[in-house]
C-alpha cells in the first residue's frame, strides 16, 4: 500500500512515531516517512520529476504539520532524502539545548566535529552524515526540491552521537560507542549500560505516555492539542 504524501498521512506518521516528543518523555524522534524522495539510485527507479514533485509534497505537509506544532514549542525537519523514504527529524529544541550545555554532550559533539553552540548547524551536520551513509540518500536541509544525484562512493559509520539528541542517557550512548552496541544490560528503546533500574522507569514511561498519544488522537483528539497538552 502506497502512504500518500499529504498532510493527514505526515499528522498520523508524527502521532505513530513520535508520540514521546509530542507526550514531553523524550526531546526528540528520528522516524522516517515513505515515498520515493531520491532519483537514479540503486535501490530505486525514479524520475527527477517524481522526486521532486514528492519533496515538494512533504514539504508542504510537514508546514502545515509545523504550524498545528508552533505553540507547543515541538519543531520538524526533513533530514534526509532517500529513495525508499524522507527520515524525519521532530524535535524540542529547548530540551535540545539543555542537553547540549551537559559538558560530556558538548565534548561528544565538539570532537566529532558539529558546530560548537549552533543547533541547526548540528542538525545540518547531522543531515549530512545520515546521507553519507550510503549512495541513496542526499540531505534535505539545504534543498527543498532540487534534485542532485546521490553519490557517496564509501559509506560512513552510523553518527551514533544522535542518542543524545534523542534524549538517551549520556552514560548509554557513550557505553553504546565504547562497546560497538555489545555487553548491554538490558535493551528497550535504546540499550543501557549504566543504572539499569532507572532506565526500565523510563521504557515504562516512554510506553504509557505513546500508548495514551495514539488513544486520544483515535478518539480525534488533533496534533495541536496532543502537543499543547505537555508544553
């Protein structure tokens, strides 16, 4: 079944996959959107004119998506543009920069080379890496419709520093490096390698606050009140 690139379709696929940012339990969700958003790669067969009537399509979803989330402080960015889907960034930015004034955070982030102090030259950063991952992505963060072919001849190394971002704990993303994502102590939403006790709190948070999300808005409940409601 094709999803169709319409604000409708975007709303639900926020609630579906983003429902801890929207609840306040997390300060960010990385969640991707299908479609056919990049042309002349090896994974798909499309024209120049689908993608970009694609993009332009997400595009004008993801403001209508935005404005329903202005209020509530929640923003959204495209990242990423790839042939089997647009990867989505939905975000708290001032949760966004407290976790980037925590010292480990800013080390983590310096030393890997992201703008120091500057979140939207991290995302841009970000976008980037994400799409230097292999030949069928482009950033999307300076491009809203133009269609330059992917071309990333050696595929990069997954930017694990995103967990931080995603509001995992810094003992865990940094355990998660250290350890090539091996030897956890236990794994839900991300995997843990320190205070195993408060991390289950937090995957039983996590579930209860998504679970009531996705209830109220079958009941009807719009994205600017699931969002208001914890801003």
């Amino acid at each position: 079944m094709i999803t169709p690139i319409d604000a409708l379709s975007l709303e639900a696929s926020i609630v579906r996959n983003g429902a801890p940012t929207l609840t306040g339990a997390m300060p960010a969700n990385l969640f991707t959107f299908p479609g056919r958003f990049a042309a002349s790669t090896p994974c798909t067969a499309v024209s120049a004119t689908e993608v970009r009537e694609n993009r332009a399509a997400l595009h004008d979803a993801a403001r209508v998506c935005a404005t329903c989330l202005e209020h509530s402080g929640i923003r959204l960015s495209v990242l990423v543009w790839r042939g089997c889907g647009a990867l989505l960034f939905l975000y708290r930015p001032d949760a966004l920069e407290r976790i980037f004034s925590i010292p480990e955070v800013h080390h983590a982030f310096e030393t890997a080379g992201y703008p120091s102090g500057d979140l939207d030259g991290c995302l841009d950063s970000l976008a980037e890496r994400m799409a230097a991952r292999g030949p069928c992505a482009v950033s999307a963060r300076h491009a809203a419709t133009a269609v330059p072919s992917p071309q990333h001849p050696q595929r990069t190394a997954f930017p694990h520093e995103v967990g931080y971002l995603l509001g995992y704990p810094v003992a865990d993303v940094a355990g998660f490096i250290n350890h090539a994502g091996k030897n956890c102590l236990v794994s839900g939403p991300w995997k843990v390698y320190q205070d195993r006790n408060r991390a289950l709190a937090l995957f039983e948070r996590i579930r209860a606050n998504t679970a009531r999300c996705r209830q109220r808005y079958r009941r009807g409940a719009s994205l600017t009140e699931l969002a208001v409601a914890c801003a």
